[in-house]
C-alpha cells in the first residue's frame, strides 16, 4: 500500500530482485523465496512484502524486518500468486510497489526469466551512453545461467557490436556507443533467456546531432633553397557537415621575418587545395607553418617545418649609364654602388675592362671609392677616338656580378692653340716698322678657325695715333686691328688684347690702357705699304672663321706720323678652332716662294654634289699643279693644268669623302723642264 500525503520521498528501488528462488516445494504445499536490492537511504528501517491471487491486488503482507529477502510458505500448489515489496522509513513512511512478479507453484511448468525496465536515454553525437544498471532473474533457473543479449532497431545508428553488456548473476550492465559521426533514434532492446523461456524490455536511445570540426590532411615538412621558392603543396580538408567550397582556410608563418605570412598564397577549390610559399628574398633559416580550417564554428589545423637552405647570393652592382667624353679629357668620376648579402662591402673587389683596349687601355681605367660608394673614371689614349664597352665586374670571391655601359671618346670639339712671336717690332719715327712683317708660324691646328685674340705686348709709343697693325692669315684674309686710336697721350708696356668678344672698342682720344678691346680702325683710310696686301680690309677678327689656323701669320705694323717712335715687344695669337667640322676645306696661296705674287687658289663653295669649287688665280700660258693634303705634311697632286687666262675655276669631288681637304697650286717645274 502507498501511504497519502507528500511527505514521503524514499522509493524502493523499482524492482524485486530477478533473482526471487522458490526454495522448497511438496505435493501439499509450496513455498518461495523473494529477494530485492537494499534501499540506500541512510533513514530506510525495513521492508514490507505484499502477495496475493490477482495482480496489484495483496490480500497477505508481511514485515519483513531489515532483511533483503524472505521465504514465503504455505503457497497452495496450481495457484498463481503476485509479490511486491514496499520499503518504510523510520517515520513510517512507506513507499509505493516495487515491481511485480509472479509465481504458480507446484505445476511443474518452466517459469520464463525477468528483466528490470532502463528508462529513455538521450546523448549527443560521438558520445557513448552512461553504464546503465538492470536486474534479471528466473524462479527456477540461477541468475549466472541466464543468457543476456542485445539488439539496435537503427543499426546503422547502433550496430549490435556496440550494445555493450557486463556484469554476472542478477546484476547486469549495459553501455551503448553509437557509430562515428552519426545521429537518429534507436530502440535498444535487451532480452534475457533461461534457455526455455524469455523475457524482453526496451528504452529509447536518441543521439542528437554534434557540429563536427572540419579535417585537414597532414603536411608534410618542406625543404628549399633560398631563393628559390616552394612549389604549390597540394592537401585535402574536410568538413562531415560543411560543403569544402564554403571551408575558410587561414596561415601563420613563426618566423615571418624567413617568410612573410603575406608570402603564404592559397589556391585550388572544394576539397583540393594549394599553399604556395616564398621566403623572403636573401633570407635562410625555419619556420613552422601552420595551416587551420575553419566551418565558421569549429576549425582545424595541421602545422608543419619549411627549412630555407642558405645559399651564397651573388653580389650586387648598380647600373651605370652610357659615357661620353671628348679626346683626352675622359669622363669620370662615376659614381656607382656594389653591395652582397653575404660580404660586407669592403671585401668586395671591382675590376673592368673595355672592348677596345686600344682606346681604353686597362691602365686607363681607375677605381675609387670604398665599401659600398665606389666610383670609375676613364680616359681615353691620347688622341684615340671611337667607341667601346666597359664592362665593371664586383666578386665576393665565389660569384661575380657585371655591368656594361658605353664610352664614347669623340674627338675634341674645339682646341685652344697659342703661339708667340718673342722678337720685339721696332716702331720707326714714320714707315714701315722693322720686322716688317713680323711673322708667327702655325703648325699642328686641326679644324677650322671658330675664335682668335691677338695680344700685342708690352707696347710702348710717344704717339699711340700714328700706330696702324694689319693681321694677315695664311689664306690672305686680313683686318685691321688697330689704327689711329689712343690719341696723341703716350703709353709704355701696355698689354692690348684684341678679340671681337671683348665689350669696348679701343679709345680714340683717351689714353691706352692695358685691356681686352675689340679690333677698331677710325677713319678706315690707311694703307699698308708692300709687302702688305692691299686694300679692302677687315674690320674684325671673324673674317678668320671657317680658315685653316696652319700656315704663316703675318702681322705689319707702320707709323704714319712724324716725330714720334716706339715699340711692341711680343705678339702672340691665340686660335679656336672646330675638330668637329667634316670635309673642311682649305685653299692656300702658292707655297712656292719664287710663284709670281699674284698667284693663289680660294674654295669659293661645294656644288649640289659636294664637290669643292675652287677657283685659281696665275699667269696665262703657265702650267700649274693643284695639290690637296689632310694634314699640311703629305700632298698628293689632283690636277695639273695651263691657264688661258689668269682666272680658272674647278671641281675636286674626292673632297666627299675627306674629313678635311687643304689645298695649295705650285707651278709644273717637270713640265717646264721637258718644254
């Protein structure tokens, strides 16, 4: 019976023990042993046993003390009885009915086993359930004969070789573990069989469903060179409930110095994927990498080492652009910078050499500089020109680098050539001075004449008005320099320079000063006796431009006063001229001394071929010889010719292909001789 009210708390635990023996029988009467498990409560004070002939129905209870077990007699053979058992406290309060059993004693028939009911379980995915407790039992067979067996409704789910059972006798276990990975519901049936009979029970397992983390496959450790990279590494990642389009993937590199996790690039799609690595450039070393996958919840990861073998880095040079430099004067200093990973600057050696030795002789090319700055300078050989390749090489001793760049070595522009007459030029009270000319020879100027200044000096003169100077070239141009100015105030050693850069002329009443003027001729009236040629006269020194600077430079000085004297005691010239002017073409008088005075060959101009025109002056009936030169030392013969008249004019069209072209006419002595 259950004792009313909400007082009572303690239940007797749920079953009579499966392990109830009839322990004595005979043909008059029968008799049974019950027997349960103990309640634990520290406040349980006894049992109490309950039977009758219809079920839940106890016509008969006993107290059965503390005891956990008590022989029932008296039974009447062929009739069924019902047992249950109650547990009661020190208060008295009793609990309900344990479970019920039943026994019919005396017919001789096989009475089928017991099994205690397990309650509805629930867990989460890729858990087991708890050991989970049951009482078997039979009124015949011993509880250690009873075969104990399992089955799963959803073996998919649960197969049965998961359904785990233990224990012996009346008290059993059973644990079940479901498959991997899996979710649903299963009825986990348990029966129990004492060879003849059985008896089953069942409870509900529910396995809900668990966020999987996702899977990556394990990487392998890597090795390379520096430098040189690392290939695209191929690994496959995972997810049971994710899509492996919609995994993330994500890196960290532990030495991002060795390589940057920028330096970490992902590739391919869905499960196949690709991390492609590269270290830094010049750097050695390891790291570990390590690459997670993530579903948005849960992630993974797999890490693995990359060793960055150290490899000797060639060293390094900066470029260095194309040169250009006139003869002689070579360009440099170059600056440039060397550097190596591995070798300090210092130790880092340059050489050179150029391609055309003979234009750059090794001993040409100087290095300077140290550790990293370093500079080049080359000079061309003397007089060469033309063009090379100068190749600089920088060694750590084991790999080299080079850089080539071009010189260009043209031939001077312009040159600067001085020459001086030391003889002093005597001024005559009225005349011609003495060293009448006074004469400068001009060898070895290349190119035609661009500029020219003529010093006069240390000139002294009583009466600076009566002083006239004529210049003549050696192809008979001729200016007047100077003439009726400074007045009638005295000089002595005064240094005139006359140049048509300068900014003044020359005064024509105030005192002469030592300076820089420009040629300046007053009244323009003066003539210079013969030798001198005569009139018309230039009036600066720009009539010289585009002359030949080689021959005799005549200077005539004359007093055409009275009364007065004085002196110039140096003249000297200095001559610009263009060495990058082609097929520069000059003419010269007659070199012969004894060829008549009124003999000389001008270039008037080139016709639309190029040809040089030139035109002759000589005496009729006489047979001259036209010969050109490059350099006013070797002259061949071009033509020979009689003139009709005193005029002729001709071609020469080998001038093309001359850089320069001088001129001169002698008289035929040969042919005058075989007449």
């Amino acid at each position: 019976m259950k004792v009313a009210g909400p007082a009572w708390r303690r239940w007797l635990r749920h079953t009579l023990r499966t392990g109830a023996l009839l322990s004595a029988f005979s043909s008059v009467c029968e008799s049974a042993t019950l027997t349960w498990d103990p309640n634990t409560e520290p406040d349980i004070a006894g049992y109490n046993v309950y039977y009758g002939q219809s079920s839940r129905t106890y016509s008969v209870s006993v107290n059965a003390g503390n005891a956990t077990n008590w022989m029932m007699t008296g039974l009447t053979e062929g009739v069924t009885y019902f047992f249950a058992v109650t547990a009661y406290d020190t208060q008295g309060l009793e609990s309900p009915f344990s479970d019920e059993v039943q026994y019919t004693p005396g017919t001789g028939a096989n009475a089928p086993p017991w099994i205690s009911a397990i309650p509805d379980q629930r867990i989460t995915e890729n858990t087991a359930t708890p050991i989970l407790p049951l009482i078997v039992g039979d009124l015949q067979t011993p509880a250690n004969n009873l075969a104990l067996s399992a089955a799963s409704s959803n073996r998919t789910l649960v197969p049965d070789a998961n359904i785990l059972l233990e224990g012996s006798g009346s008290n059993r276990m059973v644990q079940v573990i479901p498959a991997p990975n899996q979710s649903g519901t299963t009825t986990i049936i348990l029966t129990v069989n004492d060879g003849s009979a059985s008896a089953t029970n069942s409870f509900l397992l529910i396995v809900d469903p668990m966020n999987h983390p996702p899977r990556i496959e394990n990487i392998a450790n890597w090795m390379a060179n520096e430098d040189s990279g690392v290939e695209p590494i191929s690994f496959v990642i995972g997810d049971a409930e994710t899509a492996a389009g919609s995994l993330t993937l994500s890196h960290n590199s532990s030495n991002p110095a060795l390589l940057p996790n920028s330096n970490i690039v992902f590739g391919g799609s869905g499960s196949n994927r690709t991390a492609t690595l590269t270290p830094a450039p010049n750097q050695s070393g390891t790291t570990v990498v390590t690459i997670a996958v993530n579903d948005g919840s849960l992630s993974a990861s797999n890490s693995f080492v990359l060793t960055v073998n150290e490899v000797n880095d060639p060293p390094r040079i900066s470029d260095i652009p194309d040169q250009a430099a006139e003869t002689g004067t070579g360009v440099g200093p170059i600056a440039f910078s060397v550097s190596d990973v591995e070798t300090t600057a210092n130790n880092l050696v340059v050489t050179g050499f150029s391609s055309n030795p003979t234009l750059f002789p090794p001993a040409n090319i100087i290095f300077g500089g140290s550790g990293t700055n370093r500079t080049i300078a080359i000079i061309p050989a003397s007089s060469q020109s033309g063009t090379g390749t100068v190749t600089v090489t920088v060694s750590d001793g084991v790999l080299t680098a080079s850089d080539s760049f071009v010189v260009i070595a043209r031939p001077l522009s312009t040159a600067i050539f001085n020459f001086t007459n030391n003889a002093a030029i005597t001024i005559s009270d009225s005349g011609p001075a003495t060293l009448y000319p006074s004469v400068i020879n001009v060898t070895g100027a290349a190119g035609p004449i661009t500029g020219l200044k003529l010093r006069l000096g240390r000139l002294s003169h009583a009466w600076p008005d009566d002083v006239d100077v004529l210049l003549v070239g050696p192809t008979g141009a001729k200016t007047v320099v100077m003439s009726d100015v400074g007045g009638k105030l005295a000089v002595t050693n005064v240094d005139l320079i006359i140049s048509d850069a300068a900014a003044e002329f020359l005064p024509d009443q105030e005192q002469l000063s030592s300076g820089m003027f420009k040629p300046t001729n007053i009244g323009s009236r003066d003539i210079f006796p013969a030798p001198a040629p005569g009139r018309s006269y230039g009036s600066s020194l720009s009539i010289f431009n585009g002359l030949p600077a080689n021959g005799d430079w005549t200077l005539f000085v004359q007093d055409d006063g009275r009364g007065h004297s004085g002196s110039i005691q140096t003249w000297s010239l200095e001559l610009v001229t263009d060495l990058t002017a082609t097929a520069q073409l000059f003419a010269f008088d007659g070199l012969d001394e004894t060829a008549p005075a009124d003999t000389e060959v001008r270039m008037l101009t080139k016709d639309e071929n190029g040809c040089s025109v030139l035109q002759f002056h000589g005496q009729p009936a006489q047979k001259y010889v036209v010969e050109a030169s490059r350099d006013l030392e070797m002259w061949t013969a071009i033509r020979t010719f009689t003139l009709e008249t005193t005029v002729i004019v001709f071609a020469d069209c080998d001038a093309t292909t001359h850089d320069r072209r001088f001129y001169r006419v002698m008289e035929d002595y040969r042919v005058m001789e075989d007449q």
